[in-house]
C-alpha cells in the first residue's frame, strides 16, 4: 500500500512525530493540527490498522524496565526455515531475519529473563538448524530508539523522545503498576483512549496522562505515537549499518545517536569475546538503498567510526511480530 492519500500521510507524519503525549484527548488534538474532526481521523486510521499499515498507536515498553535482557543472535546456516518457524512460535524473538551477510546470514533479537536463558536458547536455535556457527551480541546499552518513517523524505527519521536514559527503573518501584505501561502499548482508536488503561491500572485518566511524562523522562516508556508497517508504505529497503569505533566504543555510540536519522543505536559486546569487531549498531531505513548508503556514509563518518559496513535484510523471518 504504498499509495498513502495526502491526508494519511499527514495523519501519519503528525502522530509519528507530534504525539501529545500530555493531551488527554490525543486523537482531538492531533484532529485539531490537522483541520479535521477527531471522528474523521479516526475512522481514517481504523481503516489504515484494517490494512496492516497502522500497527498501533501508543509507547514501547522499555524491556529493561519488564526486568528482562537481550542479545542479538547472528547464525550462519542453510537451514532458515528452521529458524523462521522456531523463532515464530517463540513470543520473545521480536525481530528474524535473513541479512546478507557473507559469516551469518540469520540475525535475531531475543529478550529473556536472564543472559544465561539467551543463551540456552542461541544454543537451542544453532542445534535445530544444524548451524555452522553463531555469536551472541548482548546489548550492553541502548543509546536511542525511535523507529519511525519521514512519509516526505523517504528515509527513518528519529522522533522528539528518541534517546534512552542508561537505565530505567521498574515501574512498581515508581509506585506505578506494571499493568500501566502494558496497557500503554497499544491505545484504542476511540475518544477516550486512556480509559481501557485506566480500567486496567485502576488509576484515573488524569493521573495516567500526568504520569506519562515521568515514565518517558526514566525510560520506562519509549518511542510515543504512531507505529507503521514501513514496508507497507514503501520504505523496503532495511540496512543495519555496524560500526567499528577508532577510540571508545561507548562515543561512538553516542555520536551516532546524535544523528536524526539514526533510529535504534545500541552498544554491543560479542559471545565469544573477540568475534565481532563492530560493537555499535544502528538502523536505517530508507525507500531506496542509494538512499540507506548515503544516511549509513554520514552516520558512521559524523560519529567517528574506523570502520563501517551495512548489512541489507533480505527476508523478515517473523513479520507481523509485536516490538
């Protein structure tokens, strides 16, 4: 569905980037911005989440706030449909896929309780697949997420609340339950989109929209407003684009999270030490690859990197997963 009428994308561009994420009445508001009434917006945006464009209107959930970690898992085999139907049936693989890469071709984002359970499972995944290899890649931190789509320009482009404080709290121990920001994830296309978690949380409307803010200021929500099948709307090319530091690797991380247009920055440490030589990793993407190539070129040279590469995904292994 590449061909988004003005309005959608529009509608898209101001909640991706201009979620009121103080408004009780979001939807009224951004109906507001764009000279339409809240009933309209509305309907226009249940009929995009009919087509799978719209994923969902609402906040990521910081997993380090649900108490989990996380690593991503590059494989080197020939049997992928091993991996895509493994990593299908398992809740906590958000994202597989089939990269270009010449040393290993499937990369996954696992999320478990403890490194010990990722790594049990990356062990369980190279046994199925009868892998020739593997390395765990665990995030040590998480410098940026804001996975959105510039409608206009045509490449990934950060939103307002992009960067990720070092470490975030448990939301129990803000005196916030945990049903909050789970609730929180997915908002209803209704008037009163805070209801549902309010009935949930068993607290009032006003007392959510207040706390909202703090839970983005600590890290316990993520990345406000609306998220959108980029594929759907033209935005197929994926480049991951790795990079090896000249000094410290925790600056140059830093200094790609800087970028606009650098959308998930992580710093990365190799199982087994020493088997990766590209610690920090960020997304790109883009309509066209000449376009990744020219946001991969000014990212790693802005940033400072000795050495970059992009890696293309070939093939999204689990699409449709919750992230």
């Amino acid at each position: 569905m590449d061909g988004l009428s003005d309005l959608q994308v529009r509608a898209f561009m101001e909640l991706q980037y201009n979620f009121p994420v103080t408004a009780i009445d979001p939807y009224a508001h951004a109906a507001s911005s764009l000279g339409i009434s809240e009933e309209d917006l509305l309907a226009e945006l249940r009929r995009l989440k009919s087509a799978g464009v719209l994923k969902r209107v609402g906040f990521y959930f910081n997993f380090r706030s649900q108490g989990k970690d996380a690593a991503l898992v590059a494989i080197s085999t020939d049997d992928v449909e091993s991996v895509a139907k493994a990593t299908r049936a398992d809740p906590l693989v958000t994202h597989s896929y089939l990269r270009d890469d010449p040393e290993y071709n499937v990369w996954i984002v696992i999320k478990r309780d403890s490194l010990d359970e990722i790594v049990k499972a990356a062990e369980e995944l190279s046994r199925l697949s009868g892998a020739r290899r593997y390395v765990i890649l665990t995030s040590v931190r998480t410098y940026k997420l804001s996975v959105k789509y510039d409608l206009i320009k045509g490449v990934s482009r950060a939103g307002p609340y992009a960067i990720v404080p070092p470490s975030a709290p448990r939301p129990e121990a803000l005196g916030i339950p945990r049903t909050l920001p789970e609730a929180l994830r997915s908002l209803p296309l209704e008037p009163s989109p805070y209801s549902a978690a309010s009935r949930v949380s068993g607290l009032g409307v006003e007392e959510i929209v207040k706390a909202i803010p703090k839970l983005l200021q600590v890290g316990v929500l993520l990345d406000p407003g609306a998220a959108i099948d980029g594929e759907l709307v033209g935005f197929r090319e994926n480049g991951m684009v790795v990079m090896e530091p000249s000094g410290a690797p925790e600056e140059l991380c830093e200094a790609a999270a800087r970028s606009e247009y650098s959308t998930h920055v992580v710093l990365r440490s190799s199982m087994p030490e020493g088997a990766w030589r590209y610690p920090c990793y960020s997304m790109v993407h883009a309509r066209s690859r000449d376009l990744v190539e020219e946001v991969a070129k000014t990212i790693a040279r802005d940033a400072g990197a000795k050495t970059y590469r992009v890696i293309y995904s070939l093939r999204d292994l689990k699409p449709g997963a919750a992230r």
